[in-house]
C-alpha cells in the first residue's frame, strides 16, 4: 500500500508535491481470504471492523485489532528475542535464522515489513543483502517456500513476449535482472542467484523509495556449469551447461525486447553477470535501453567517490587525484570498471593526454603490454615496459613487489580472493608515499574481502583510511571503517534516472552520482577518515544524489519527466526543489484504506 500524491503547479512556476494526512483509499479487486494471502494488501489483525465487513474479513481473523504501532512492537520483540537466544551460535546460522524470520514477514505483510526496514536499516541491511544474501544464495534451493519475482529460462524462447503478461502488476519501475554466472565472489549459483535481485530491490524499497508493488526480480536461467549444482537433487534451476556465444545472447535479446515492449520506461539493473557478459551486454544494450550494470558502473562509482575522499584526507584539493598512484588487484568486471571510471575522471580533470599511474594486477600478477594474451576489456590499462622499468618492475610482477615498489596511495582489491592483501603486504604500505594510505578491501561476501579491517590498521597502521564491500565493526580507538558497497550509489542512479523519466543512463549522470556522493561528506568527518555517509542517513542522502542524477540527466536532454511532471517542469526546478520533488516521490509504507471494487 503507498500513500496518495499528487501533483499541483503553481504561478511560479514552482512544482511541489503534497499528501493528505489521511491516506487516500487504495482500490483492490479481491475480497475475504485472497485479501489475507495478499502480502501486498494484507494487514494481519489491523484491519479495522468496517474494513474487514466492507471486504468480507469478519469470522476470518481475531476479533481484536491491533495497531500498525502494536504490530511493528510485537515482530521487533519477536526478532529481539531471536538475537538472545542465538548468542553464541555461529555466525551463518544467526543469520539466516535472522534472514528467515524476516523473510516470513515478508512473505505475510509487505507493509510491515518495509517499515521495519527502513526504521532499522542498519540492523537489517546486513541480513536482506550483503554479506547475508550470499549465503542465501548458497542454500537458496533448500531454503525455498514460495516465489518470488520472475524466472526466464533457455526453454522459454520465442515465449517471452507473452510471459511477461504474467506478473500481475499493471506496471513496473525497478528491474534487477541475474543469470547468476557470478554471484558475488562465490561463481556460478545458477538460479539460486535470484536472491540477488530480491536482496537488491528490497534496498531500493527501503532506502531508496521504490514502491513496491512496482518492482520485479528477474532471473534468466541459460543454465550452470557449477558441477554440485547440477548433481544436487534440491536444485531449483535448468540441470543442463550454460548456453555460450549467440545462443546467450539471443536469450537475453529476448527478454529486454519483451521488457520494453510491456514497461517502455521501466529501468533494468544488470547483476553479478560474468566479465565477458556484464561488458557485451552494456554495450549491447546501454543506447537502446534505460539500463546499466552494477557491478561495471555502480562499484566504479561507489569507488571513485571513495578515491576523491581520500585526496581530501590527504590535505589536497581534489584536482591531485590526477597525481594519486593506484594499484588495483582484480581484472574482473568491477576492478576494470573502476579504472574505466577513475581514467574518465583524470581526463576531465587534466585532459585526455595524461598518464594517470593506475597499476592493474590479475591472478598472473602485473598486466603489461609484454603479456601474450591480455582480455581486450584490460588491454587499455596494461603498462608498457617504457612506464615500468624505471620502478624495476617487469611482466606479471606479483602483489608484494608492486606495493613495494610502486608505494601506491591506494590499494584496491576487487578479486574476490579472502586475505590477499596480507600482513606483508599491509606491512608495506608503510612505505607509501601518501601521508594518509588508503586500503579499499571491496570484495563480497565478508570471507572474500582482501582482509580485515582489524588486520589493516594492525598491520598498515593506525593512520590509514580503510573502505570494506561487506560490513565491519569499527576498530575501537583506532579508525573509521567505511563501507563501500554499491548500495551507496546503485540506488541513488536507479531513482534519479526513474523520476528523470531518462531515455538511458549515460556516463554524466554516473559521475554526477559519484561526485555528489563524495561531496555529502564534510571536511570534519574527512579529517577522521569517513569517506561514505552514514547508512542510518541513507534516505536523505538517497534524495540527494538522486537528484543531481536528475539534473544531470536534464543536462544532457535525455530526460523525459515522470508521472504527471514533464520535461519542462524537471528544467525549471531548482536545485532544491529537485531534492524535494526527490522526497516527495520516495514511497513510505503505511496502512491505506482498502476499498473493494468488482
């Protein structure tokens, strides 16, 4: 259920948009106990009695009505109570017993359980996505109890036109779609990956505003090539390879083709593909689509807004990022994205002609152009031996002898490979030439991450700036941790590029994300090493950068308007009223009335 909006111009021209204090009604097409299995619609024992006469409700529920208030007590009790009783149980069973009783709310009152979310984001967050929804996925065949989302598989070809009638809302805004090829830092999970997608929309509801009833996750079952999967018994998915080449692609063909034919302005979030995937189907579909890839985009963004906040901890004005040595450990779709995005930004900063010292490393070490064979994604950022002889380093020089020699400002690891960055590499990053080094273990789940945040500040010292994919605890008395997992900017592209009604999503309004996103933090908190804000401020902070997302998309004539606000209004709004017309369209969970209608 959402709250009634609607919009109004004013003589000047100014556009705001207003609720009522008591919510308007919400028409429903059901009655009796298709009401109560509804989670969209259903309340539990908060139906008051006209409501439940005027819905045929009486007889089926206990005589008494409790109140949303009493409701959201009594499951927060219920949850509290799990906490106590767990203590001591080891971690993945605490979570997904945690994951399981959220779930089941879920599944039971939608209502209540986003208000319980966006009330305890930084509770839950951890729960319904990372590090927790990795292991969801892990087990998600034996943990499965009813669907959720929409699955497209190899067997559905030449159907999918018509399958897309099937999901009942009459329209969608928000769609994370997988194949599940690469989930997280744990391979290929087949369609167990679906609960990527479930994960991430559940943070555009609660953080982002996204009505619920408008969002889908899609999973695109092409097949698994993960050997356990495909000999275990409970799997879920396509017991066959994975389609490759055209046959692949095709599928996916179909699938976005049907999308847009249903939901023309409707925005497709691309998740945990593999490399040679995520990049094929950016291209393929960036221009023709309103689209974009988490893992390329989104992790570049979140990653630069890091990067430039740590030139500030540094004492310099942003502009030196164009002299900030970087080494990047990981030549997947992430790390390449994130240097993709970092060289786009030094070209703005001091032209296209300069030579930005950014150090890429794969499993086989150090890329450089002497190396036989180099993925075309990575070929524009191997190192020719002119750029490295004079560091000593050579062809596929490995983790330790780069650090050392290189004495980067910054170490990035997006390899997905638990504990790379070890004590002797943390240990040499005492030498590095920044007053303030930084350390981004980015990796997801928390057992992939590079290393610990208690590691890095024991071994790299005190005075780094330390940045995690998957949360960490603060290191008491000694550093900040911050987290810098896409959450800080996938939600914030995806409204703005929404409510901009934008035809695509283009690199500007990318880097706008980024660069607002690094803008929020202010000089105080930079001089403590907060590189990111706060995730219990993440609504607020959704609206902002959601609305320089909008302004960039006006900028570049791309926008189309949204509902009932067009093109014109969105140019005529100042930057504040952008913030605002942000807010005012970031849907907040609360009983409406329910009014039958045949």
């Amino acid at each position: 259920m959402w709250r009634l909006v609607r919009s109004a111009p004013s003589n000047l021209r100014r556009w705001r948009r207003f609720s009522t204090a008591i919510p308007g009604p919400c028409i429903v097409h059901k009655r009796g106990a298709d009401i109560l299995h509804d989670p969209w619609f259903n309340k539990d024992t908060g139906f008051p009695l006209t409501e439940r006469d005027r819905l045929g409700l009486r007889g089926l529920l206990p005589p008494r009505v409790i109140s949303f208030e009493q409701q959201y007590a009594r499951f927060m009790e219920s949850y509290r109570s799990l906490e106590k009783n767990t203590q001591g149980q080891p971690d993945g069973i605490v979570s997904l017993a945690k994951w399981r009783i959220l779930n089941r709310l879920h599944d039971r009152n939608e209502t209540l359980y986003y208000r319980v979310l966006i009330d305890n984001i930084e509770d839950f967050a951890p729960i319904i996505y990372t590090p927790t929804v990795g292991l969801v996925c892990q087990n998600y065949s034996g943990l499965f109890r009813r669907p959720r989302g929409m699955y497209f598989s190899a067997k559905d070809r030449g159907e999918m036109m018509s399958m897309i009638y099937n999901w009942p809302a009459q329209q969608v805004d928000m769609i994370v779609l997988t194949d599940g090829s690469r989930i997280l830092g744990l391979g290929d999970l087949g369609v167990q990956g679906i609960g990527i997608p479930i994960g991430k929309l559940d943070m555009y509801v609660a953080a982002a505003g996204i009505n619920p009833q408008r969002i889908l996750p899609v999973m695109l079952d092409v097949g698994t090539n993960n050997r356990n999967l495909l000999e275990d018994r409970l799997y879920l998915g396509l017991w066959e390879p994975r389609l490759e080449g055209e046959e692949y692609l095709s599928i996916v063909d179909e699938f976005m083709e049907a999308v847009h034919a249903r939901w023309p302005k409707a925005i497709v979030q691309f998740e945990d593909f593999q490399m040679k995937w995520a990049f094929e189907t950016l291209q393929r579909y960036r221009k023709r689509f309103c689209m974009f890839n988490d893992d390329i985009q989104g992790t570049a963004g979140v990653a630069l807004a890091g990067l430039l906040g740590t030139v500030r901890t540094q004492g310099r004005p942003l502009t030196d990022f164009v002299n900030q040595k970087i080494v990047v450990v990981g030549a997947g779709s992430a790390g390449l994205g994130v240097l993709n995005n970092a060289v786009q930004a030094v070209s703005r900063m001091a032209g296209a002609e300069s030579h930005p010292q950014f150090f890429l490393l794969d499993k086989d070490g150090l890329i450089t152009k002497a190396r036989k064979y180099i993925d075309p994604a990575a070929a524009p950022f191997a190192k020719s031996p002119g750029e490295i002889e004079g560091l000593g380093l050579r062809e596929g020089a490995n983790l330790i002898e780069v650090v050392n020699k290189v004495k980067p400002h910054v170490l990035l690891g997006l390899s997905g490979v638990g504990g790379i960055f070890n004590e002797e590499v943390l240990k040499a990053m005492h030498q590095s030439d920044s007053p303030k080094p930084a350390i981004f273990a980015m990796s997801n789940p928390t057992m992939n991450a590079e290393c610990t945040a208690i590691d890095a500040f024991k071994h790299a010292g005190e005075n780094i700036v330390f940045a995690s994919g998957s949360p960490f605890k603060n290191v008491d008395l000694v550093g900040h941790v911050n987290q810098a997992n896409n959450m800080q900017l996938f939600l914030r592209i995806g409204l703005g590029a929404l409510l901009s009604g934008a035809r695509s999503i283009s690199d500007g309004m990318l880097q706008a994300a980024a660069e607002r996103l690094a803008s929020y933090i202010t000089d105080e908190e930079i001089q403590k090493g907060i590189l990111y804000p706060p995730i219990r401020s993440i609504r607020d902070i959704t609206a902002e950068v959601g609305a320089a997302v909008v302004r960039a998309a006006v900028a570049e004539e791309l926008a189309e308007g949204h509902g009932d606000v067009g093109p014109k209004e969105l140019m005529h709004m100042s930057k504040e009223e952008t913030v605002e017309h942000v807010k005012d369209n970031m849907w907040y969970p609360i009983y409406s009335p329910l009014v039958h209608e045949k």
